[in-house]
C-alpha cells in the first residue's frame, strides 16, 4: 500500500447523496428520479423500465455529489411483494463513465424488506478505490412478463475530502506503477534488456525483490547453474516461498494429549460442552455439557505447558456459579482475563416426548415440559474473573438478557470477542420459549463490556428475509483486524446449510461469500461443526460435524470417515477451500507405521492457539447417526445432535442403539497443520534448472556426458514418488537417443503488415531501422555470431508495422553476457525455467501476475466490444 494511504485514518462510513445522471427509457410516469426518496406506501414512487425483465439493456447511471469510497449500497422496496420488483442485478463503479468496474451482483428477495450490500471497495492489492459514478443493471425480475422496477437506493461511504483525495492519489500511483511492471515484464521477456534496464534506472523503481533479479541473469542470461542453486536457498531463507507453502494442500498432524490433574482425573465423556482459550498464560477452560444422561456443570482448566488438568469447581451450585447446562457458549477477554458465558440446553429444557415421539430422546435429568407450558425461560448471563481481586469467582451479570436488549434463552449460539473495542457478538441459536413445533432463532447482538450494554445488529426473522438467516448449530469467527464476523454452514427449519457470510462490522453490511461452499471444494452441508481463524495467515479451520451430503436421500446425516477437516484462506482475494489431508504416516526404525488420528465426531468443542498454530480439541460424540424418518424425529435428532446425543431410529434395533449410545468421548487432541518445507521447494527448483541444464548438455556434449549428469545430478533431486515429475525425469531420455534439432532461426525480416487507415488495431513496434540498428549493435558489442536479421530495409519502405515474438527473441541484446549470446530457442526456454521458478515466489517480490499481451483483446484496445463486458 502507498505511504499517501496511510497519512489519514479511514473515517466511518456515513449517507452518500447523489443525483440520477442519466438511465435507460423508463415507463410511463415512473421516472429515475422516484429512486432519491423512500416511500414504500406510494406505488409510483419507483423507477420501471420501458421493456420486460429479459437480457435487454437497461440501466440506471447515478452520480455522488463528490467522489467518495463507496461502501455499501440499500434497495428499499414496496410495502409488500410486488411482481415489478427486480431480482437479479449488478453494480458497477468508476470515477468516468468509459471505465467501469463490477463490483456487486446480486439478487433482492421479492418482499418489503430493504436490503442492504457491502460494495467491493478494495482491488486485489488492497488498495481503496473512489468512485464517482454508479450504474445498477438489473438483469432480471421476479416475474418476467412484467417490467422491471427499483423502488429506492441508497449509499453509505466515506466522502471525506481529504482522505478520498488521499485514496486518488495513492490509487494513481498504484495503476501507473503497475502498467509500468507489466511493460518491463514484457521487455525483459522479450529480450529487450537494454530499454528494461534504462527504465528502471530512470524511474528509480525495484519491480522485485534483488535476490529474484540476481536470480533471472543466472538462469536466463548466464545459465550459471550452480549460481542459482546458492541463489534458491538464499531466497528461501528469505522467506519468499512463504505465500507458495501456505497454499498447499496441508496434512494434518495429530498428537492425542494424554495429561489429568494430581489424582490422575480427567473431564468425563461429554458432547455439548463450552471451551474457551487464554492466548497468554495458554491455559484452556472448559465447563459442563451432556454426559447421556444428565447436564453437567463441572469446570476444569488445562495448562498446555505443564499438559494438566485441573479442576475448578465441581458445579454443586452452591454460589453464584452456572448451574448444570450444554450448548451454551464461552469467550475469553485477554485484555481483562475475563471468561463470558451464554445460553444453555438443560434437562427441562429439551424436546418432550410428544413431540420427539420417543421417550428416549428426552433428557433424563428432569421432567420436560409439554407444548404449550408457559413456564418462564431466563437467559442469564455470566461473568469469571481469572485475574484481579475476584479471580476465581462467578458473578451473573444479567438474570435474564432479554429483558435488557439481549437475545433470549438460545442453545448452539456462537459467540466472539472483540477485546480491542471490548464488544461481545452473539448470533443466532434455536430459542427456548416452550414451543418445539415451531423454529424460533435469534438474530445478531452485540454487547459494550464497558457499558453494559445490548444492541440489537439483526433482528431475529422468522422469514428468511435477514441478510444473513439465522441459524443454530453454525460457526462464526472474527477477524479483529478488518472488524469482520464469518458466519457458516448450521441448520434452519430442518435443513443443513452450507452458506457462508461476512458481516463487516463497521458498514453494518453483510455480503454472501457462498451459497452452496460445498461446490467450491467445502464441506458438505454441516451441523454442529466447529471452527477456528487465525488472521494473521487469513485462515479458518472447519472440523466438520454432522454433515448431510448432497447426494445422500431424504433427510440422511452422517459422520465423514475421511478427513472431515478444511481450511479456508480469506484475504483481498477470492476465497478459496482446501481440505487437509489425513495425517502421513510416521517413519520409525520398524518402518512406517500409520499415524493416529481422532474418530469423526460431532458436538465436540474446539480451541485455537495461534502462537503455536495449534488446534485443541476435546470430547464430542463418535456415535454414527441414522437417517431421520420424519419431522417429529428429525426435531428430536437435532435437539440429541446439538448437545451430542444419539440420534434414534424409531424406537427400532434398540439395543444396537444402546451399545452405541455410551460413545461420547472424553479424549483430547491438538493438532498442527503440516505443509512442504522451504527445502522442498529449493529441490523442486534444483530440479527444474538441472533439467534445463541437461536439455543444453545434450545440444553440445558428447551423450556421454550428458547421461552421467542425468544418473549423478539430475536423478538425485527427482521425487519419484511424484507420478508427474517422474514422468518427466524419465522422458528426457529422449534427449539423449533422438539427435538434437538445431536452434530455430529467426527470419531475416519480420513479416511486412500494412494496416490500412480504419484498422485500429495491432500492437506497437519498434521500426526496421530501429530493429536492426539495435540488433547490429548488439552484435558488435558481443562479438556473437548469433543469428540478426538485414541491416536494414530496402531504401524508401515505409517501416513495419507489426512485429513477431520470434523476431524479437532472436535478437540478442547488449547487456547480455559478452560472448556467450544465445539463440532465441534457448532464452525462450530458459525464460520458461526462470518463470516456472517464480511460481514459488511471494507475489509481492516478483513481476505482476498476468500477460500485457492480454490486454488486447479488452474493450477499447482493439479487443472485443464494450456492450460484452456489462
């Protein structure tokens, strides 16, 4: 990032007002300028376009009063559904109308509720952009024998003068740096090194990191081999694989933890349990949950670095401490060593046999009520001191929150803490009101610590028309640095989700990451799955659940028996899954032997230490799950799911049922995740660059020769447990038998194209004579005897008007080494060596990503028409 962005801090977001200027033909009465007020009641009050919902163009072009960072973008709509009302549509921004950029699509619900969408603000590099203008394209209606409508829109950003002045600039100088990069790389590709460096010189600019640059003259100008084999494990002691390792496809790593307390005790087998994590003495908490047979209320804390358990209290409730309780939810403050906890699923609180239609699936610790009872429902709130006078001791901050702007009595809630702005965030959780007909959730809330007090973000829905549905038996992490809550997968009305959400907490927006993550290399649809996120790598950990895969019939859930465990890197750019692989097998002195590795569970509890990026995790339910045969059984399902019961079959094989149910789990696990090491990648560079040195071996040694560097040099860095690198290994073989083709020589003269006046397109060239005083002087000052084209073209031809690659790779270049100039054959293929090297390399220390020859087919460089690109 420029240091013009960092001058100013980013003010809040407030209302942008803006102007209609200019829109598609518009119907009847129902002009643009009805957007710029709110009037749900009135039917007139919207813009409707001239023809049906279809693929025809129509738009709306509005204007900001002045430029600003544009944030998030408001539909309101009709008191009611209505069938004009538009339902698919895209948002493009830009400060002129000739260059426009995408950065929303999406679809309105057909209802009265407005709603809001965080607008894409940033580029792939971060980097705040402003905008002046915004075109919505509707693209489709939800009916379309009707015209397309939009009732109103609003915007919120920042038009701070001084700080979007701050963003222009700083933007600006990010595209002129970044064209500039893109033209070098295609200078230096194409073997013009004299220009490349003339322009770095005069612009003072490092396009990469000085290892990279010492890196491209010994591969591609030198072919000094062993110079670039020092210079790959200097640059991977300089970190730069980094970004390369952590995209690969990770294995987990397993260690069973096998400490207790001074008496040899442990926590007893439970599901449904609360855990929590102190970052700085790297203690973790743990309380109550469902044993089978009744709700516990025990406290316990493990110290990581002594590998112990101790416990706290053994949960008599003879203070102010929690009573017996699962599904409830614990957050550690590490700014004030506080623990909070929320929610709870007690034995009178779960589903009465009525409605379960089994009697097994009730808890056993008390009388359940009936449908219909209107005993109260409290949902408390507390507190626990681990530091400070009032350490060790329990304190109710709240007998019930819903009487104060909190959530009601919720079970398989989540909850984070901010403990820089010291905020809580609970969303969503079944609530307990008595009815276990109906679905009731709660929505999202937050709590100021040094208030005390609740604020309601999302009102719980009992639609679906929220922006993010509500959900019980979901996940959510927090981000403290961009202030974002990730919401995924859960259950709703009976169904397993797999959506994904990030709610920006300083906009108030939310924006839907996935809709089916599953069809993006995500887990199935998930319940009761658990997660962990780790900022600084921008990674969130899913160790799955229940899941009901897509494929499965009816209502089916099951346990996945192979690696139910994923990662999701987040970042500027687009997210992207990966699932962990199983953990590899360890090699001793008796061989290999397999490594251990946890059953699949559900309703177990997680923690994440992210000092040793290590995953904690205890208990759960190992119990395999069957098929739910109807609604009443479902019901009863996810209730026994939720605190880790055992999911019942109708009252059949009961006793199969009975052998099954003790199988809650009190083991304990850590697990790290296990990525190639920097060496890996220096051997696969070594590989690469020997290959590259066998191929110009064979082209001028004796076989001989060429066959004692394949068996001595070349072999010993092959992983030939690799299918694809083997495979290549032994294809070189070929260089060997079949004599070598001799280097391709460019054509004297590149090919004459004339353009006639109405051609716009092309790309630009250097003239013949230019080419060829160049090229001349080339070979004057190497001494080379390399292939040049004419010295120059015949007396009173106009100059070429095109160029090819060939010609241009063919002409060696004055500041290539003097007296080893090499055909164009072999830079190309030492350019192809030194770019399959940079794939391993941070992208921040090495030339842009992408081709400048691309840039040719966008609109208005010759490529294709801009009504394509809408």
């Amino acid at each position: 990032m420029s240091a013009h962005q960092r001058l100013i801090s980013e003010p809040s977001s407030a209302p942008l007002q803006y102007h209609i200027e200019r829109s598609s033909s518009h119907s009847g009465n129902y002009v643009a300028q009805n957007i710029l007020i709110d009037n749900p009641a009135d039917q007139s009050s919207r813009w409707s376009g001239a023809t049906r919902s279809g693929p025809s163009k129509q738009w709306l072009i509005l204007r900001l009063d002045s430029p600003a960072v544009l944030k998030s973008i408001t539909f309101g709509k009709f008191h009611k559904a209505h069938q004009c009302n538009m339902k698919e549509f895209a948002v493009l921004v830009g400060t002129s109308l000739d260059n426009m950029t995408r950065v929303l699509h999406a679809s309105l619900k057909n209802d009265s509720m407005s709603e809001s969408f965080t607008v894409k603000h940033t580029n792939n590099a971060g980097l705040s952009f402003p905008t002046l203008f915004v075109k919505i394209v509707p693209l489709s209606g939800h009916n379309p024998h009707f015209n397309t409508s939009i009732w109103h829109v609003s915007m919120t950003g920042i038009s701070d003068e001084a700080y979007v002045r701050q963003v222009q600039m700083a933007y600006e100088e990010y595209r002129e740096t970044t064209v500039l990069r893109h033209v070098l790389k295609h200078l230096r590709q194409r073997r013009f090194l004299t220009p490349y460096d003339s322009i770095i010189s005069r612009a003072g600019l490092q396009t990469e990191h000085p290892l990279v640059s010492q890196l491209h003259k010994s591969v591609v100008l030198d072919g000094d081999w062993e110079t670039s084999e020092r210079l790959l494990e200097q640059m991977a002691d300089a970190s730069l694989f980094h970004a390369y390792l952590y995209s690969c496809q990770p294995h987990a790593l397993w260690d069973r933890l096998q400490g207790a307390d001074l008496d040899g005790d442990i926590p007893s087998q439970r599901a449904g349990h609360a855990m929590c994590f102190d970052p700085d003495r790297r203690e973790i908490y743990l309380h109550g949950g469902w044993d089978g047979s009744r709700s516990l209320a025990d406290f316990w804390v493990y110290d990581i670095a002594e590998d112990r358990w101790s416990m706290i209290s053994a949960g008599l409730k003879d203070g102010p401490e929690p009573g017996p309780r699962s599904c409830h939810k614990m957050i550690f403050d590490r700014r004030t060593g506080a623990i909070y906890m929320l929610g709870k699923l007690s034995g009178a609180d779960t589903v009465p046999p009525d409605v379960s239609g089994s009697a097994s699936a009730t808890a056993s610790a008390g009388a359940a009520p009936t449908s219909g009872t209107s005993r109260p429902y409290f949902s408390e709130f507390y507190r626990f001191d681990t530091r400070g006078e009032e350490t060790g001791t329990w304190r109710c901050l709240s007998p019930d929150t819903a009487t104060i702007g909190g959530p009601p009595l919720v079970y398989d809630h989540q909850m984070v803490i901010d403990p820089d702005s010291q905020i809580i965030y609970v969303f969503g959780g079944r609530v307990i009101n008595g009815d276990w007909n109906n679905y009731s959730y709660s929505g999202l809330y937050s709590y100021n610590i040094r208030l005390a007090k609740w604020t309601t973000l999302q009102p719980a829905d009992s639609s679906g028309t929220a922006l993010i549905p509500s959900r019980f038996g979901h996940s959510m992490v927090l981000d403290p640095d961009t202030k974002t809550l990730y919401i995924m997968g859960g259950q709703r009305d009976g169904k397993y989700l797999s959506d994904m959400y990030a709610y920006d907490i300083k906009a108030n927006c939310a924006s839907e990451l996935y809709s089916n993550f599953t069809t993006s290399g995500g887990p199935e649809p998930c319940f009761t799955q658990r997660a962990a996120i780790d900022p600084t790598l921008k990674e969130i950990y899913v160790i799955c659940g229940l899941v009901r895969p897509h494929n499965s019939q009816g209502s089916q859930t099951v346990l996945s028996t192979s690696s139910p465990y994923y990662v999701y890197h987040y970042g500027s750019r687009a997210g992207r899954w990966t699932r962990i692989l199983p953990p590899l097998a360890r090699s001793t002195s008796e061989g290999d032997v397999a490594a251990q590795e946890p059953i699949p569970r559900y309703a177990h509890q997680l923690v994440y230490d992210a000092s040793t990026r290590t995953i904690y995790m205890h208990g759960g339910n190992g119990s395999p799950s069957t098929a739910a045969t109807n609604p009443e059984q479902q019901e009863a399902d996810n209730i026994h799911a939720s605190e880790g019961g055992d999911v019942v079959d109708d009252g059949e094989n009961n006793s199969e049922r009975d052998r099954e149910k003790e199988k809650r789990l009190d083991d304990f696990w850590s697990m790290k995740l296990v990525r190639p090491a920097s060496s890996e990648v220096v051997r696969r560079g070594r590989f690469l660059t020997r290959r590259q040195q066998f191929r110009e071996m064979c082209n001028t040694q004796p076989a001989i020769e060429s066959l004692a560097f394949l068996q001595s040099k070349l072999a010993t860095v092959v992983d030939h447990s690799d299918r694809e690198e083997a495979e290549q290994f032994r294809s070189l073989l070929t260089c060997i038998l079949v004599p070598p083709s001799p280097d391709l020589e460019p054509p004297s003269e590149p090919p004459h194209k004339r353009l006639r006046a109405d051609e716009d397109g092309g790309s630009d060239a250097d003239s013949e004579s230019s080419a060829s005083a160049r090229a001349g002087s080339s070979a004057s000052q190497t001494g080379s005897s390399a292939p040049q084209a004419e010295s120059s073209a015949p007396r009173g031809e106009s100059p070429r008007l095109s160029v090819s690659a060939e010609y241009m790779l063919g002409q060696p270049d004055a500041a290539e080494k003097a007296g080893k100039a090499i055909s164009a054959r072999t830079f190309e293929q030492r350019n192809a060596v030194f770019e399959g090297l940079l794939e391993f390399v941070d992208q921040d220390a090495k030339e842009p990503a992408g081709n400048l020859l691309d840039l040719v087919d966008l609109p208005g460089l010759g490529g294709r028409s801009t009504d394509d690109w809408d």
